[in-house]
C-alpha cells in the first residue's frame, strides 16, 4: 500500500502477535495502551497511554498519583456500560471536556474514544444525532486524538466510511490540527474478521485518517458478545501492510 498509519494497540493485544510484528509496532509514532494498575516498570519505544473508562476514575487516579509512570496520554473511553457511571453516560462531551482541562493540568494529551453505544438507536439515528450536536466537533476541540469507535461497523463498510467522513468532516472543521482515528476489531460481536476484510477496510477510509486502534478483544464483561480472540488476523494484517 502507498499509505502509511499510526496505530494504536493495548499491550496484552500487542504481547500475542510475533515477536517481528511486536518490533514494528512498538516504534516512535506508535500507542501502547496499558490499563490504570499495570506495573510502573512497563517501557516501551511506542508512546505509553494510559486508559480509563470513566472520569471519575482518571480523576481519581491523579488525586491518588497512580497514574502509571511513563504515561504520555490519557485515552478516555466512555461507553454504555458498567464501568462508565451513568451521569458520565447521559453527558459525555462534558466529561470529555472535564477530562481535557485535567490532563493538560497534569501535563498529558488526552484520546477522546467514546463508543457508539452512548448513542440511542440504530445506525441512522446515531448518524442524525451526530450530525445534529456537531459530536466530533466538539470533541476534537478537547482531544490531541478523536478515536472513532467504528469497529462495530466492520461487517457494513458503506456505514463504516460514511461515519468516518462525518466524524472527519466535523473534526477538521472544528479543529484542522486534531488526529482522527478509526477503531478495527479481529472478531466484533458482528462476527470475526478477516484480513482480506480488513485490509479493504483501511485501504478506502478517508485520506484524513491517521491511524487505527486495532482491538483484539476478549470476551468477558467489557465485550460481552465479542467472538473468540483472532490475533492472528491481525498479525497477517501487519505483515500484509509491510510491519
């Protein structure tokens, strides 16, 4: 491919592909993601970003000074869940803009990533409601990156890059300098990807697109219908893009 990503990847995905494709990928330009309680000795070359699933927790992590050590940024994913307190739920650009004024305090970037699910309804109406409240826009006025969580939508790629243009569209025209993300997952609740499927994916999403965070999800709690783990696909990605 002519083109070229900046790719974000949490550790306990990145320690199950070869050690070749690890290498790659733990380069300057790059995000290892680590959870809030990881050890402080975890270094890497990639730049080290820290996730939490709720403002209240990255609050409390700074009151507490448990950010782990080496972290360069906050990545900030809300979502319909358990681990994101309701009222967080109902107003994310608030907490999202909260979150923005505390990690510069502290001296850290912060990765807006809120998933689809803090939006009602079906794909049509999220789009509306987007299109509506300027979403990414706003967004990109708090965050270095905008992570647009469109990895549920992998299996409808007509829905997937219309999302990404209007995520695109508004983020620029907010902010020209904000970062926008695309999400991409080995096995979504929708099914299990393949590369082939994946490969076409990031090969027609918008020229403005800077990166991806490939997910590699477990099924449990946070990805409850997720399918088995498929690190392989993304592995054979990797390598077909030449990591």
């Amino acid at each position: 491919m002519n083109r070229s990503w900046n790719w974000m990847i949490a550790n306990s995905a990145l320690s199950q592909l070869t050690p070749a494709v690890q290498s790659n990928l733990n380069q300057a330009g790059n995000y290892v993601i680590v959870p809030p309680n990881s050890p402080p000795t975890l270094s890497f070359s990639a730049q080290k970003i820290t996730t939490y699933k709720s403002y209240a927790d990255f609050q409390l992590a700074i009151q507490e000074h448990a950010v782990p050590a080496g972290t360069t940024g906050i990545l900030l994913d809300l979502e319909r869940w358990q681990f994101t307190p309701l009222v967080e739920q109902q107003d994310p650009l608030k907490y999202y803009a909260m979150a923005s004024v505390l990690a510069r305090r502290y001296g850290y970037y912060l990765i807006a990533a809120p998933g689809l699910s803090l939006i009602p309804g079906d794909f049509p109406q999220k789009l509306a409601y987007i299109s509506r409240s300027d979403f990414y826009g706003k967004l990109s006025q708090y965050a270095q990156i905008v992570e647009v969580q469109s990895q549920s939508l992998e299996f409808n790629p007509g829905n997937f890059n219309h999302l990404l243009n209007v995520a695109v569209e508004q983020a620029k025209s907010s902010n020209v300098d904000a970062e926008v993300y695309a999400g991409l997952s080995t096995n979504p609740p929708a099914g299990i990807a393949t590369t082939s499927q994946l490969l076409n994916l990031i090969s027609t999403t918008p020229i403005e697109i800077q990166g991806f965070w490939m997910n590699i999800p477990s099924p449990g709690p946070m990805c409850p219908n997720c399918n088995v783990q498929s690190p392989q696909v993304a592995d054979d990605l990797f390598q077909a893009i030449g990591l």
